[in-house]
C-alpha cells in the first residue's frame, strides 16, 4: 500500500532524514518518465496527493516528480509558472522554484530488472482512482474478434468486432491499448517481446444485440500511409482476433455540465464523435474538428446525434467548426482565433474544455487556453494522442 511522507503536517525532519538516506535512480532510467509525467500528467500526480495525503492541490500549485528512487516517487508541489514561459523555461521550473509541501509516494513493488516505474506508475494510478471513486486504467487482456472493415469517411478505416461481455456501452471516449503486430491469422507465431507495438486506439461506439446478447463495437483508425496502426488495421481479417493488454477510460466526467469546448483531429474525432451521441449536457458543446483532409469531416456530419443536441437547432452548421490542416498553418493561432469567433458571435464563455492533438500543439494549446480561460484543473482537459517525428 501506498504510504505517504507530508513535510508539512509530518515532522520535516522525517521526510528529511528519511529522503538522504535515498539513493536516486541513475537518470537514464527515470528521466524521460520524469519529463513525460512532468508536462502531461499533471492531474494524475495532483490525484495522488489528494489521494494518499488527503490534501488538494490547489490550482495555484503544479505538483512534479522531484525524483524517482527504487521504493517511491518523492512529489513536490510549487507555485504554477506563468502561462507565458516556454517549454525550455517549464522543464526546468521545479528545478528553480522552492518546492511548497514535499510528499514521499510509496510503490508496490521494488524497481528492478523485471519491475518498471511504468508499472508502479499505474499501479499507483489505479489505487488512487480507486481511493476517489474514479475510473482507472486496467492492465488486462482483452480480445475483440473482428466481424467486418470498411471506410467510415476517406482516410477513416471501421472495424467491426465483437467484443467482451463487460465492455462499457456508454463511456465515451474508452480506449484499448492493442498490440498492432500480434499475430491475428491461425498460425500464431510468437512476438518476441521487445518487438511488440502497441497503439491506443478508443472504442468509438458499442451496443448489444438484442437477440443473441453479443457485444459489437466500433474501432476507427485514422489511415495516413504506411504506418504500423492503419496497416495493422487494415490487415485484420473477419475472423481475425485482435488483442488490447490495457483498458483506458478517457478523462471526461467535467462534461456533463457548463459550456463546453471540444477540440480533436482524426486521433481523437472518434471520442468527440461518441460525445455527441451520448450528449446529455443541457448546454450544447462548442466543437472544433480538425482534418487534414477536408473530406473526413463526414464522419461527424453523417452521425446520429444525441435527443439533446437533435433537439438544438442547426447544432451541425452552428457548433461544429471544421480547420482544415496544412503544412503552412499555424495550427494553435487559428484553433484559437477560431474560439474567438465563436465566443464574440455567441457572446458565450467556455466553462470546460476536452480535446486531444499531437504532442506540441496540445502543450502550446493547453498552456494558451489555461491562461486565455483560467480553469480549473479538472476542467481543463488537454490530451496528447499522437507524436510528430
Ligand atoms: C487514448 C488514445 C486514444 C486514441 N484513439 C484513437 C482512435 O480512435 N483512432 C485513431 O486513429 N487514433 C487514435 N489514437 C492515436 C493513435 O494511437 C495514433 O494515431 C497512433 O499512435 C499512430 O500510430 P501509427 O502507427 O499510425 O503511426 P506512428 O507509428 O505513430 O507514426 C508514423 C508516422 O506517422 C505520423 N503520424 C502519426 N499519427 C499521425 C496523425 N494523426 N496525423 C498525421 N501524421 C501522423 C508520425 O509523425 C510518424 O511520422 C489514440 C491515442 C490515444 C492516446
């Protein structure tokens, strides 16, 4: 179990004394966990603090990994760096600032050749979402077995599959970790493990057969040439068993009331596509939907909406802003001249934000709209889902 040193309400001697006699993992194991936990999960690290030390941090506050040690994470939480600084100035904002409050994090097990901090990481996850009543990642297998594949809109490629029993129906968003080169014909040869890839890829829509109480899902794929994802896609054969090793529920509990402002590209219009039929919120969300290929914006006009936004009138030619991507766009200023639109036309203000982009524009994104609305942390939601290379 999770223990939890607190420099504050315990005797900081303790954490002190306790902390020297650490020695620190060697930096080419935790850096880049550090760094990449650093910059995107900054609400997961704020969960364990309220989790295992019982305190919110508040928004004024970032909390960041100070170090990594075989037994434990040690947090800290600062004051927040102003939204203007780089990402140079940002990574190295804990470094500089005096840390608030320190808290020592506990794993399960012992870091070593066979244990991974990404393990520990997500086991930590799942103890402290348990503790607040969240939904959590599971660490499992799962097979879909898969029923059919055609296009959805020109780069989208749908599978069919039939999927668990358990499956959630109604959680939009809810994602599968597959292993995208796993052998799916009859022959089953082994993937060694080093060579395994795994793609996240969300279930975009699942319902239950009425009859035979057999679970059909939908699994999009965004086809953008040849690319492990869409190729292992592409590949998979009716018949063929498709395999996830990881359940992720998406962080979207702060939709279900205000004035919210959605924002994907092809990655992640299947979770904003399930939003919208799903959408129980009585104020109809702000959409912006970007695609490199003008023509995939029929995958949102050809869905079927939820009673509520049936019930808006022109929701489709209203609320729904389509960028289209190219290689000269300066993506983050026209999303964000593009909210100044609807916001001065609507004369309406945004309580909530989702959306999900590649990597660089997220972190430009998620750091412009942080200052440019001052939300909340659970409110603000801001994904990577894809990385340029
Ligand atoms: C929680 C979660 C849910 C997701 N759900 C979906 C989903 O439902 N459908 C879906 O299609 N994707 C989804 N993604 C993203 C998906 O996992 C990535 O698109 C995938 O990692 C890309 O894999 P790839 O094998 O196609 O390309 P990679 O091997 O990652 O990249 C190969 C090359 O393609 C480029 N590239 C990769 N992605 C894109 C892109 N989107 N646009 C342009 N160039 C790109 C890269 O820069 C690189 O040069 C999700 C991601 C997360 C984290």
């Amino acid at each position: 179990m999770s223990q939890v040193f607190d420099s504050v309400s315990a005797d900081r001697v303790d954490i002190d004394t306790f902390m020297t006699n650490k020695v620190p993992l060697p930096v080419a194991t935790k850096i880049k966990f550090m760094n990449h936990v650093n910059e995107e999960h900054q609400d997961e690290l704020a969960m364990f603090v309220e989790a295992f030390a019982n305190t919110k941090v508040g928004d004024e506050l970032m909390v960041q990994i100070a170090e990594v040690y075989r037994d434990g994470l040690l947090l800290q939480t600062c004051a927040q760096p102003l939204a203007s600084l780089s990402i140079d100035d940002l990574t190295n904002h804990h470094a500089k600032h005096e840390a608030v409050n320190r808290y020592f994090i506990e794993f399960d097990n012992l870091i070593d050749e066979t244990v991974t901090i990404k393990s520990q990481y997500i086991h930590l996850l799942q103890v402290a979402s348990k503790k607040l009543g969240k939904l959590a990642i599971k660490q499992q297998e799962r097979y879909f077995t898969v029923v059919d594949g055609y296009y959805a809109s020109p780069n989208m490629f749908r599978l069919i599959v039939t999927a668990p029993a358990d499956t959630p129906l109604n959680q939009a968003g809810y994602a599968y970790l597959f292993e995208v080169n796993a052998d799916t014909s009859n022959t089953h040869q082994p993937v060694r493990p080093q060579e395994k890839l795994q793609r996240y890829y969300t279930l975009r829509k699942a319902w239950q057969d009425a009859d035979s109480q057999t679970v059909y899902g939908w699994i999009d794929t965004y086809i953008h040439g040849d690319t492990p994802g869409g190729n292992w896609a592409r590949a998979s054969q009716t018949g063929a068993q498709i395999k996830s090793v990881r359940d992720y529920p998406e962080k979207v509990a702060h939709l279900t009331d205000g004035q919210c402002l959605l924002i994907c590209d092809e990655t992640s219009i299947p979770t904003v596509a399930n939003f919208l039929e799903e959408w129980h919120n009585p104020i109809a969300p702000i959409v912006i939907a970007v695609t490199n290929d003008a023509a995939d914006l029929d995958y949102l006009n050809n869905l079927e909406l939820s009673e509520q936004l049936t019930n808006t009138s022109n929701f489709k030619q209203e609320n729904i802003t389509h960028i289209v991507n190219t290689t000269d766009l300066d993506l983050t200023d026209t999303i964000l001249s593009t909210i100044d639109t609807c916001l001065n036309d609507n004369a309406i203000s945004i309580d909530k934000v989702w959306g999900a982009l590649e990597a660089s524009d997220a972190k430009t994104l998620r750091r412009q709209l942080k200052s440019k609305f001052s939300l909340p942390r659970q409110d603000m939601v801001m994904k990577v889902y894809w990385r340029s290379f």
